[in-house]
C-alpha cells in the first residue's frame, strides 16, 4: 500500500508540474519549471508575487538575480511596487546546482560550450540556450492563469543585467517587451574587431538578428556612483578592462555609445536608452525603484493609452500647479505616485483646469489618469 501511495504522489507531482501550478490572486511563493523537449535546460525554481485583480489580464514582469543567485529577493524587491501598480513578479532562480558555471550556464546562457572560448564547434542549438526557456515559461504561466497577455517586462540587476542584455541580442524576435538592464558588471557590445563574449566576432549573431535587437526597447540603467573597480566579482582582464573600462558606470555607457554608433553606421532603428540614477550605486533595491519608471508603460493593462488626447503642462514644472488637459469633456480621477509605486496624491477634477502639485518634492512621478473607464499613465517631472 505504501509503494501505491508513493507512486501516486509522484503521478500528482509530475502533473502538477507539466500543467500548473494553480496560480491565483494574492499570492507569494515559487514553483519548479521544467522546459519541456525540444529545449534542453535544467529546471529552475520560479518565485512569484501576484497582487489582487483580474491575472487573466494583469502584465507580467520578470526580475534576473545576478551572482547571488537569489531568486526570492530579486521577487521581494519588487512586491510592494507590483501590488501599488497592479502587475505580477516572476525572479527565475538559475541554481549552481543545475547550471553550473555562472558566466557560461547563465550570464552567457550556454551559448557556447566555453563563451570565453568561442568557435562553430561549439556554438549550441537554441533549444541548448538558456535564454530559449524564457518565452516557454511566461506561456506556462499563461496557461495557469488562463492569461490574455501577449508581451512581457523584464528587468535585470549586475550579473542578471549581462544575462538580460545578450538575451535581447540574440534572441530579439522573443514575447519580451521592455527590458531594463541595470548595472551590468560587463557587456557583449555591438562591436566589430572584438571577440565574443566582448565583441561581436565569432559570437555568431547575423547582422539581421542585430537589427532586430536594436528595435527592441532596452534601458542601459547605471547607477552613477557604481564606479568602484574593485566591487567583489566584477570581471578584470586586459581585453574587456582596455575595451569597456574599469567600473561599471563606465562600461554601461560605453556599451550604449558603441551600440548607437554602430545602429548608426548600419542607418536601422536604434530603440534604446541609457538613463543614469544620481547617487545610487550597485544597490539593486534602489535601482529596482528607479526602473519601475520605465516599466510601467509596458506594465500598464490593456486599456492603457499614451495617445488619447491627455497631455499635462508645463512638463516638467517648478510652479506648483499643472494643467491636465483632455479631447473628452468627462471628469478624471487622478492618481499620482513616486517612483516607488507609492500614491502621494489623489483627485477628481474636470478636464483642462490645474493640479496642485505644490506639496511634492524634486523627482519623477507617475500620474494615472481614470476617464471614460480607459487609463492613461504619464510621467511627471517636478524640478
């Protein structure tokens, strides 16, 4: 009887894991993903965060640990965030247990068998890289919910910043929406006359994948005072310390620069960013405060609409009052949060008449504008 019961247990395990995990509202914890073949990856544990609402259409944000491979963090950092502005956190947790090898297995996802190392040898199929389970997870999570969404955010901090950036890069034609990478310890910059895994030579990404990664929208997100070329891990050798710089701030922006210099000389689309947070060095909690800024756009629900006729002026002010104006006469409920998805003002007013904005300090703000049951997210910069 009881090698039946164990032999169920196993059965109801195995289920579970091939068809969900069950996933509802108001809920925190983590889940075992096992890509399914053709892929050819180790499982991960997955940690989520759900806030209240409707999860068959609220957006869904990914958040990549670096070096200390804390998935449960990497969530935490952001649950406050996501129950203030209504969008779901899943932190993959890639173990040493199952990927082995942190630059090869991870920040360089098994691309190569030796990314340090590159060759048509040993150059692996997709269903080996591990950027390949990222669009089969957020379609099991999908499944689970019965999810309408069709896109996905994602953010990334030091070692999960190397691993979110490459993944854009080789992968650009991925579910993935929007990505901020944040203080990326090294980069593989678009960069001819340099070897893979710090240039493009021998890293086998044709130029049309190239341009495709260059449409994407990706945020270089540097902390300015991330400038100490002795942080713990960070990768020195004579290459990548002549290419790229001593400290992170510095090779953040040389990749960005060199990346626009090359969109430019192949004249493509260049949809990237390069924002810097004054006085905030490698500090993912507050670099994770800071991106929310740039993720809310894509986080926002379907009825989200940045070209409805809302505009707010002056934008940005140092006069204590701006003016909302709308195309639709109705009222508007007014929402407004700091970039910790904290609400610091609320109010109902008519369309074309002046906000009080006096009490907020110097910052960037989020304002959430109800009319008509559609919303539109803008931001606001007080000076």
């Amino acid at each position: 009887m009881a090698k039946k019961w164990v032999f169920l247990l196993a059965i109801i395990f195995c289920l579970t894991n091939a068809y969900g995990q069950n996933l509802i509202e108001n809920s925190t914890g983590s889940f075992i993903f096992t890509p399914q073949a053709p892929l050819n990856r180790p499982p991960i544990e997955v940690f989520y965060h759900i806030p209240n609402g409707d999860i068959s259409n609220m957006p869904i944000l990914f958040s990549f640990h670096g070096a200390t491979r804390d998935g449960a963090n990497y969530r935490d950092y952001w649950v406050g965030m996501a129950n203030a502005n209504g969008f779901m956190i899943f932190a993959p947790e890639f173990s040493s247990t199952n990927y082995p090898g942190l630059g090869d297995n991870y920040l360089m996802a098994n691309i190569f068998d030796d990314g340090d190392n590159p060759s048509i040898e040993t150059f692996n199929n997709q269903n080996e890289w591990t950027f390949s389970i990222l669009d089969p997870l957020f379609n099991h999570i999908k499944a689970d919910i019965s999810g309408q969404q069709q896109k996905y955010s994602a953010w990334g901090h030091s070692g999960g910043a190397q691993f979110l950036h490459r993944f854009v890069m080789y992968m650009p034609n991925s579910n993935l929406d929007t990505a901020v990478c944040s203080n990326a310890g090294w980069y593989t910059v678009p960069e001819f006359g340099v070897n893979f895994p710090y240039g493009l030579n021998l890293g086998q990404l044709p130029n049309n994948t190239l341009i495709s990664a260059f449409s994407k929208k990706l945020i270089v997100h540097l902390g300015e005072d991330d400038t100490d070329p002795n942080s713990p891990g960070l990768r020195h050798n004579t290459i990548v310390d002549n290419q790229q710089g001593l400290f992170r701030l510095e090779r953040g922006q040389y990749f960005y620069s060199t990346s626009e210099t090359t969109a430019a000389n192949l004249n493509v689309l260049f949809n990237w960013e390069n924002e810097l947070v004054p006085n905030v060095g490698h500090e993912p909690q507050l670099m994770a405060n800071d991106a929310l800024q740039y993720l809310l756009v894509s986080l926002s629900t379907p009825t989200f609409d940045v070209n409805n006729g809302v505009k707010i002026y002056p934008n940005p002010t140092n006069t204590g009052r701006v003016t909302i104006s709308s195309s639709n006469a109705n009222a508007m409920r007014i929402s407004v949060f700091n970039v910790l998805g904290k609400q610091v003002k609320k109010a109902a007013i008519q369309p074309n008449t002046s906000l009080d904005v006096s009490n907020l300090k110097s910052g960037i703000y989020i304002v959430r504008l109800e009319q008509n049951n559609a919303t539109t997210t803008k931001k606001l910069i007080i000076k």
